[in-house]
C-alpha cells in the first residue's frame, strides 16, 4: 500500500512491480480490523453518522484520485457521477418499496456503480480524446449541465426538494433489516474494503499503469502502441464506476438525494479532498478524506468561520507540499530507511509546537475580529479555547497579539536548526 | 421589432460585460496557460472595494481606485502565490487559483458579511437615456457599453501598436527568446496578471450596481467566463469578444422570448399527450426557452469541444 505510483525520476533504483498483481496483505488486514472496532471504541450515533460520512467521502476520493492521481485528468463535474448513481439507486429503492422486488440491500451500490459507469461511458466517448483543459472544460460543461437538468426534470430528479426513500422496506438481508445506524455502517465499511481493494488492483493491472504512462507522456506512450484515447476512457469508467458505489451508499446511508448532490460545489469539495490528501499516493485521499470530514464535522461546529481555516489550509498545501499530507508522511521515508528519524523528534517540537501555538494565537484574533464585527449589539461576551472573556477590551486582542507574535517567533528562531537537523538526517553516512 | 432592439441592447451590455473579464483571463491564459479559477472573485472584489471606497470617497474614485487595488492585489499574488506553484506544473497551478476563488469568497463574507450591500448606481447617471416603444433604457447601461468598448478599443491599441503590447505578445509566445534579448519576462508576465485581474476589477465596479454586490456574484459568473473563452478559443482576444456577445445575445434571447419545447414538437408532427402527469417524458414538454437560458453557453460550449476543439477564433487545440 505503500508503493509509490508516481515515477520519480530523480529516483531512479525506485522499486517498480509494473504490472504486478502482487499486493501487501498487512496494511489491508489492518484496515479492515480498524473499520470494525471503530465503532466499538467511538459508540454514539453522532459519531456513527460521521464515520459513515467519512467512508463514503473516502470511496469518492479514491475514485476521484483514479482519474487525478493516476491518470492526469483534472475534472470539475465528478460529484455529478456520485449524484447520478446515487439518484438511480434510489430510485430503484422507491420500485423496490412499491413493487416488492426481491432486492437485497446490500447490492443496491452495484446498481449504482453500473449506472455511473453507463454515464461515464457516454461522457467519456468525447471527453477522453485529450487530457488537461479540454477534458477538464468539458468535465465543467456537462457538471453544469446536469446539475442545471436537476431542478427541470423533475420526473427523475424530483425538482428542488429532491428525492426520497426508506431503505427498511426492501427484504431483510439474512435478518437484518438497516433500522439502525450501527449495521448500515457495517454495510459502508464492507463496500470501502472492497471498492478500496478493487481500485488498487486496478492499479496495478497493465490498464492502471498505462494510465500512469498516458499521464506523464501520452505522445511516448502511443509510440509504444496504446491508445491514450482508450487508456483514459477506461480509467474514467472505472472512476465513474467507484463513484457510483459511492453514490448508492450515499442513497443508503442519508435516503435523499438533491440537486446539491450533484452540483459543482459538492465537485470541488471532491477535488480539496482529494488535492489535500495527495494524489501522487493511493492513501492519500484517504486520509484527505478523513481530515477533511474531521474538520467540516468537528470544525464547523466550533466556529463559523471554519471554511476560512480550510481554504487557507488548502492553499498553504498547494503552495508549500504539492505532494499533500501522504507526500509529507513519505517524505520522511528516506530518514526512516536510514535510520536517523528518532534525530528529528526534537527539532520537529522545537518549531512545530510554537508554531501551532502561533497559529491557534492568529486563528483567536480572526475570531475576535468576526465576533467584533458581525456580533449582535451588546453582545460583548465571547467564548474561545474554553475561556469566557469581553471581546471588546483591549486585553484579549493583547494576549492574542503576543501569543501569535512570541509563536511565530521562536518558530522561526528555531526553522534553520530543524533544517539542518532535516538534512543531517537525509544524508546516508556519518555520526549519528 | 422594437423589442428585438431592447433585447439588442441588453444583450450587448450583458456580452461586453463578460468581455471585460474574459479579456484579462483569455491574456492570462495564452501567457501562463493556465486557467485562472479566481478571476470571477477578482471581479468581485473590484465590486467590493468600489462600494466601500463609494462610501467615503463617491462613485468616480472607486471607478478609478478599486480597479488599481484589484491590480495590485492580483500582481502580489502572481509575485507571491502562483510563480511559487508554477515549479509544480499546471494542475498544482489551477487547483492553486482554484482555493483562491474559494479562499476569497470566504474572506469577502468574513467581512462585508453575506448580505447583498447597498451599491446603486450613481445619480448622475441614474436617469432613463432613451426608451424604445415604453421600454425605458437607463443611462447606466449606455455608459457601461461606453466604458467597455473603450476598454476594448485602448486594450487593442496597447496590444498591437505599442512597443510594450509587441514585447507582451513575443513573450507569449517565445518567452525565452525574449528574456534572453535581455527583457525581463517574470515582470512582464506580473503585469499582464495584473492589469488582467484589474480589468476584471473594472467590470465588477460597473457590474456591482446593477446585478448586485453580494458574495455569490463570483460564483454566478466565473464557470460562464470559462465557457466564453473556450468557445471563442483560448488566448484570442477577437474570439472572446464574439463568443462574449454571442453568450450575451443567447441568453437575453432566449430569456424574453418564451418558446415552448412543446410548441416545437407540435411544429415538428408530434401529437401532445393526453396524459401529462403520467409521461415519462413529461418535463421534456413542459421545458421553455428562459428555463434552459442559462445553460444553452454550456450546451454551445460543449458541442464547440467536441467538433472544434480549437474554438472559434483559436490557433492552438485546447
């Protein structure tokens, strides 16, 4: 699971098994025994419903990383495949109530999947013939597009109130009926394993790796005879398959789906995820999922101004670890290898600790800043970091002020030793 | 026939409109080549800054400052943001102008709030020009045409006449032949972003008062300015000016003219069903031309991709 997919060509003695179906069972088992004790160790439905929002994101995420990561298609339509299979499978949820179909649950993300694939298919047909702008306009094109068609056809999409349906009514599946959070979490987390085991197979099959060398020279690749046409085509049904599982869970977990489903915030949101995680790994968007969904869940109840925090979060990544959180764990892969890792504990909390303080200092005076501001009149009294003060005295905004600037400041007092440290421990060799 | 006029006229000023801020992006584009996602929240910002400067100072000095802070702000991010994402190649480069957009929106409403701010339109212009058979044209809308075509026109003559406009399109096109006669390309390429994102500045200072300065007008037209410069193909400042026009025309056509879908397919032999609530194909009967307004530049937009790629001014396949 750790294998790099991207070809670094400053690395060129890298461990490559193109081709190669082989795969490390450890971290897959250690997965699967996390997803099923999770729910024992965090037992309140809250916590369920994020926890089923998180995997869910994850599958998307991952489909998502098939054409970004993996494939250097750029798309600003995607949550439109999710929303689409997710539509069908409630749909078929509402015939299944109606007609009495002996339709087990459990399958219903397949139909999903299909669906989104079959939409893929016919997307795919034209906007595969090139990579970059063009795929990623006409990705934009048909997002609009459909989520446009949303609020007029209201036969399939049921207009602005969108559509719903109660997943109880189908047959019990060996006697479970889906009444309760707890066993449709089981359902989305059996869904994750296998979707998540199927995506990385795919890319290790001779389609996947093609797809990474379609990506990085697609002139180079169709001298070697394949058709860079085809190689995205299919790496976009793929997708266009995950994210329709993804969808018909979505269907399962929530029982409605509207146009916001669909539209092209919920695309961008996928392509944060997705970029904040890091695309040059397979893990990367998974943890970008579970960051992210951390952080709208748990951060947004917090404070009001959370989005501001994640898109500064989102820039800082972009401008300063291109490679995403996955990039930054990797990065201390080489230091691991040679053994001096333990050598940038110290260093790493003599800069990072006050830096985080620093920054907790600066995220306080926005706040103080937006409760001055937008607070209602008289309302003097704010609470943050568990302490209850008068944001309109000076003292708060001074306390702020110097915690942000002493942060700050012995943060970059002690940057150039934690260089030094950085690059005492990427050497092979000497005294350590 | 004097609607037809009206219409005209509003198409026009919705299409001139876009053309101030697909102008700077279209620039942008063929010097970078990279699609700048924030221009819509340039443009909004220059509607901000405007209205906050026309609290104090009046409706000129925001149509004459606003637009020059947007510049700055747009250059300083060039200098500071974007040349850093450059090294990474062009996906971190729009995923990059991508956050911004997000970034900005956020920041707008942290300040201004998320309500629509009271920006109106000057009363020295705020008097009916003309009207045309009880259709009332308001001055503003001549004096946004005005300001426009000026634009245009002094964009032009810069561009293809100027010493500066022949150095900007060398380094367009062979940015290294051009450093290495000794100009200083990284600067060059600063400016063009800044006066890019000024210009969107401007059309958001005229823009601002009459479809409104609230912190979704970014999102309401930045995917449309896209759509106008892959129609009228990427780096072509003649294309984004047809396809401009074009999108303004269409959609104000479309809008005030209400043509029945269902008009169309009695037209072309099809018999209506008797049964409406039950046909599957019930909404394709009921659909009207203002509904679908507002993504027939999407449906063009697509259909140019798939059998022109280039677009319809455009030298280079997108």
């Amino acid at each position: 699971m750790t294998d790099q997919i991207t070809t670094d060509p400053g690395k060129p003695a890298q461990r490559m098994r193109a081709g190669s179906l082989t795969l490390t069972v450890a971290p897959w088992i250690i997965a699967a025994i996390a997803l099923m004790i999770m729910p024992l160790i965090f037992q309140s439905n809250s916590a369920l419903t994020i926890m089923n929002q998180m995997w869910i994101t994850v599958i998307f995420a991952l489909a998502y990383n098939m054409l970004l990561g993996q494939g250097g298609m750029l798309s600003f339509g995607h949550a439109v495949y999710m929303g689409l299979g997710g539509f069908f499978c409630m749909h078929i949820m509402n015939y299944v109530e109606d007609f009495g179909l002996a339709l087990p649950l459990p399958l219903l993300p397949l139909f999903g999947g299909v669906f989104g694939m079959g939409f893929a298919m016919i997307i795919g047909s034209f906007s595969t013939s090139g990579a970059g702008t063009r795929f990623a306009m006409i990705s934009l094109g048909v997002g609009e597009l459909i989520a446009a068609c949303s609020v007029i056809i209201v036969a399939f999409f049921g207009g602005e109130e969108g559509i719903s349906g109660d997943r109880t009514y189908g047959l019990p599946f060996f006697g479970i009926e889906f009444l309760k959070q707890i066993e449709v979490y089981y359902l989305i987390s059996f869904w994750l394993i296998l979707s998540a085991l199927l995506m990385y197979l795919f890319s290790r099959t001779p389609v996947g790796r093609m797809a990474n060398a379609v990506r990085d020279n697609p002139e180079r690749a169709q001298f070697l005879g394949y058709s860079a046409r085809w190689v995205r085509f299919y790496s976009f049904c793929a997708s266009g398959f995950f994210c329709g599982i993804a969808g018909g869970l979505f269907a399962i977990s929530y029982e409605i789906l509207t146009e916001e489903n669909l539209n092209a915030a919920s695309s961008g949101v996928i392509l944060l995820v997705t970029f904040l995680g890091g695309v040059g790994f397979f893990f990367g968007p998974i943890i970008g999922a579970i960051v992210f969904t951390l952080l709208q869940t748990v951060l947004s109840l917090q404070t009001e101004l959370w989005a501001i925090y994640v898109g500064a979060l989102f820039l800082a990544t972009v401008m300063f670890f291109p490679g995403g959180l996955a990039g930054l764990i990797m990065m201390h892969v080489p230091a691991y290898r040679l053994g001096k890792a333990r050598g940038l504990v110290v260093p790493y909390i003599k800069t990072l600790v006050p830096a985080a303080i620093g920054i907790l200092g600066i995220c306080a005076l926005i706040e103080m800043v937006f409760h001055y501001r937008h607070g209602a009149t008289g309302d003097v009294e704010m609470t943050l970091f568990w302490t209850t003060f008068d944001s309109h005295t000076v003292l708060p905004w001074v306390i702020a002020g110097a915690i942000a600037l002493v942060g700050i400041g012995i943060a970059r007092a002690t940057a150039p030793s934690l260089k030094e440290a950085w690059d005492e421990a990427n050497t092979a060799g000497g005294a350590s | 026939m004097e609607l037809i006029l009206v219409n005209l006229i509003d198409g026009l000023v919705t299409g001139l409109l876009l053309f101030m801020l697909s102008a700077g992006l279209t620039l942008i584009f063929s010097m970078m080549g990279v699609l700048n996602f924030a221009h819509a929240s340039f443009y909004m910002l220059g509607a901000y800054f405007a209205y906050q400067i026309s609290l104090a100072l009046g409706f000129w000095a925001g149509l004459l400052f606003a637009p020059l802070i947007v510049g700055v702000l747009g250059a300083g991010i060039e200098r500071y943001g974007l040349r850093r994402v450059h090294q990474y190649g062009h996906v971190p480069e729009l995923i990059f102008t991508f956050g911004l957009a997000l970034l900005i929106e956020e920041l707008v409403q942290f300040i201004w709030g998320k309500n629509q701010m009271p920006y109106s339109v000057p009363e020295v212009l705020d008097f009916t020009a003309f009207s045309i058979a009880g259709n009332s044209i308001p001055a503003f809308k001549i004096f946004m045409i005005f300001i426009s075509i000026s634009i245009f026109i002094g964009l032009l003559f810069v561009l293809t006449k100027t010493r500066v406009g022949m150095i900007i399109q060398a380094a367009l096109s062979y940015p290294r032949t051009v450093e290495a006669l000794g100009h200083n390309v990284p600067l060059i390429f600063m400016g063009v972003f800044g006066v890019g994102t000024a210009l969107a500045g401007v059309a958001g200072v005229i823009a601002g008062p009459v479809l409104g300065t609230f912190p979704g007008m970014a999102f309401v037209l930045g995917s449309i300015v896209f759509v106008t410069i892959v129609i009228g193909g990427l780096g072509s400042l003649w294309g984004a000016l047809v396809a401009s026009l074009l999108i303004g025309w269409i959609t104000t056509f479309a809008k005030s003219y209400n043509i029945a879908m269902s008009d169309i397919l009695n037209g072309l032999g099809f018999a209506t069903p008797e049964n409406m609530s039950e046909n599957p194909l019930r909404d394709l009967w009921t659909v009207t031309s203002p509904q679908i307004a507002d993504i027939l530049p999407y449906i063009l937009m697509v259909l140019i991709l798939i059998f022109r790629p280039a677009g319809l001014f455009g030298k280079r396949e997108t």
